[in-house]
C-alpha cells in the first residue's frame, strides 16, 4: 500500500446537498423550499418562541422571584488551599490566579475558614470570615482588606 493509493471507505464521505443549483440536480427551482408561504420567502419563517399564535409558554407561565442585577460574586478560597504558598509570602489575587486558584471574572474575592494554616501570610482579599481571620492570626500573619 502506498500512499497515493490511500481512499476513504466506500460510503464514509458523502457530498453537501447544493441547494438552488438548477433543475437537473433536483434541488433547483423551489430550492426545497415548497412553493409559497411564509417559510418559502426570504428572511421568511417565525420568531424563536413562536407557538403558532397560541399563548406561548414564556408568557404562560409565572414568573416567580427577584434578580438583583448590583449582585456581587466573590470567588471562594478556603485556608487548607493557602498551604501551597511559602511561608511569609504575599497572597493577592495576582498570586492565587497565578497558582490557579481564582479562574474566571469575579467581583472580589473571599478567604473562608475550612481547613488548617500552620505558616505566616500577608493576605490581600475583598473579604474574609471571622474564622478565618482568627486562623490566619494565631499563624502568625495578616489580611488586609482591598
């Protein structure tokens, strides 16, 4: 076998139906589109949603709650994943996307008191829990509130 002799299987690859490409291919005229109506027009066919003129199900539905659109996300760091820093090192939002920690767009970012921290950090963060404050503390380091 060589090279130039190479083919794809019989049937594996199939040619696009060119559409309005005159009588003899069977897709000309019309160009599958039926004759007359609204769907046959150009730019012809109906809206996303649109159930016929029934009461669509968006509008019949209830609609229920609040979206509070000033909503802040903050991204969640827990203690036991500041481990991977050294000790005395500064961990800002920098250094935690950096190591891989924060991904995504976030408003702030908020330290949470799960997990053990047995070394010093100075850690720059939005926010903090009151215990993780006290862990970070009796480690030896501090946060600072940006």
């Amino acid at each position: 076998m060589k090279l130039n002799e190479l083919s794809p299987a019989p049937g594996s690859r199939k040619n696009r139906k060119r559409i309005g490409r005159g009588v003899g291919s069977g897709h000309g005229k019309t160009a599958c589109r039926g004759s007359k109506g609204h769907k046959s027009r150009s730019g012809g066919g109906v809206r996303p949603g649109f159930e016929g003129g029934q009461m669509p199900i968006h509008r019949r539905l209830p609609k229920r709650g609040f979206c509070n659109i000033f909503k802040k996300t903050f991204a969640l760091i827990n203690i036991s994943d500041l481990a991977r820093f050294e000790s005395g090192s500064v961990v800002d939002e920098a250094a935690l996307v950096r190591i891989g920690l924060v991904k995504g767009r976030y408003d702030g970012i908020k330290l949470l008191g799960k997990g053990d921290l047995a070394l010093p950090l100075t850690i720059k963060v939005n926010a903090a829990s009151k215990s993780a404050i006290d862990k970070v503390q009796a480690a030896g380091g501090k946060i600072e509130a940006i």
